[in-house]
C-alpha cells in the first residue's frame, strides 16, 4: 500500500510538552495517510536503568523497551482524536486508508523478524524504518528532539548517535524514502503531510531529510 506516510515520534519528545503538542497537531491536520510508531522515551529508559540493577538479559529488555513503546501509544492515542492502537501491519495500513490514524504496537509481530534483533541497537527507528517497508509506505519520517543536520545520510547520522544502527541498513535494503527531522524542523514536518502552518512559521517546499 502506498501514499502513507510512516511517522516515527520520539519518545524523547514527552521531555517537551509543547514540541510533542505541536507534532501531534501537524499529525491531526495532514492531508494525506499516516502511521505513528511511537518512541519508548522515558519508559524504556526506565528499562535500561532496571536493567543495570537487575542484570536481566538483553533479550528480555528488548521485549520490555517495546513495551515502554506500547506505554507510550497510550500517551499518543490520547491526545489524537483520530487515533487507533492496532498490532498488525495490515490493521496499520487498513486504518491508514480508512481516514484513522493507527498508532502500532509492534511487540506481537516483530518477535521472530531477523531485520531486528532483539538488542538494544534496535530501536523505535529501526522498528519504524521495517514497518514502512512492510506496507510500503510513500514515506518514512524520523522526528527527534535534537538538532539534525542537514544533507547527512542515514550511515552518517547512525554514526552520530542520532539514529540507531539498524535503521539505515533497512532504510537502503528497501528502498524506503526517509527524512529525519529534529529541532526547527516544524515547517519542514508540516510541509511533508502538506499541512499548512501560520505565516510567521509557513512551510515551503521541504528540504533536507536523509539522502537514498
């Protein structure tokens, strides 16, 4: 299925209240098909630190991270009034085309995926990154609550921490047309689900993103 959009939110978003506010009002108001996959942010971070007192196995804190990103859903489903939790890729892109927003839980249907092994390198971008070439999204959108630079390629930005170390292998396996967006990037996110903002932060034609 083609024509949505795969948009990945951050969890580090719910660190600021009024970036994750103003990500989901451009997502109520795009044009077209869209998907979130939600972030773990704080929740698998509590993950991370249980497991440093705790010692359980990386498999078993991979399990409990996308768990943290189901937590997570519920936050984003919430606040979107258009919004419907769903655990298939198929439920994904059957609500994306019915007009709904589908917000995935993805714990039941990447268990046994070798595209994203259970690790803490895999993480809600990688996860993202599979979904969007599952459904074969028209696009993949990576928000981030930090400043991402312009022009650099999905390797490059792996390689600044700003993405995992999965994604971009998937990103280029598939073919999948993705941009990565950080802080200031308002007007570009909007102008990608052509959602008209205010003039004083009117989107033109997007630029940047991440290089095929």
């Amino acid at each position: 299925m083609g024509a949505v959009t795969v948009i990945k939110i951050g969890g580090s978003l719910a660190e600021s209240p009024e970036a994750l506010t103003q990500v989901l009002d451009i997502v109520q108001r795009a044009a077209g098909a869209v998907a979130i996959v939600p972030g773990g942010g704080p929740f698998a971070q509590a993950v991370r630190a249980a497991q440093a007192q705790m010692r359980f196995s990386d498999v078993a804190a991979h399990r409990m991270a996308i768990l943290g990103m189901h937590q997570m859903a519920e936050v984003v489903v919430e606040r979107l009034p258009r919004a419907q939790l769903v655990t298939t890729s198929a439920e994904v892109a059957f609500c994306a085309g019915a007009g709904m927003i589908p917000v995935w839980l993805p714990l039941d249907e990447i268990g046994d995926v070798p595209e994203l092994p259970p690790t803490w390198a895999v993480t809600s971008d990688a996860i993202a990154a599979w979904l969007a070439a599952r459904i074969s999204a028209d696009q993949l959108v990576l928000l981030k609550a930090c400043h991402v630079p312009r022009q650099a390629t999905a390797g490059e930005l792996a390689g600044l921490g700003i993405i995992d170390a999965v994604a971009p292998g998937i990103i280029a396996a598939h073919g999948v047309c993705t941009s990565v967006l950080g802080d200031g990037d308002e007007a570009m996110f909007a102008g990608l689900l052509r959602v008209r903002m205010p003039v004083d932060g009117a989107a033109g034609a997007p630029q940047g993103g991440v290089p095929e």
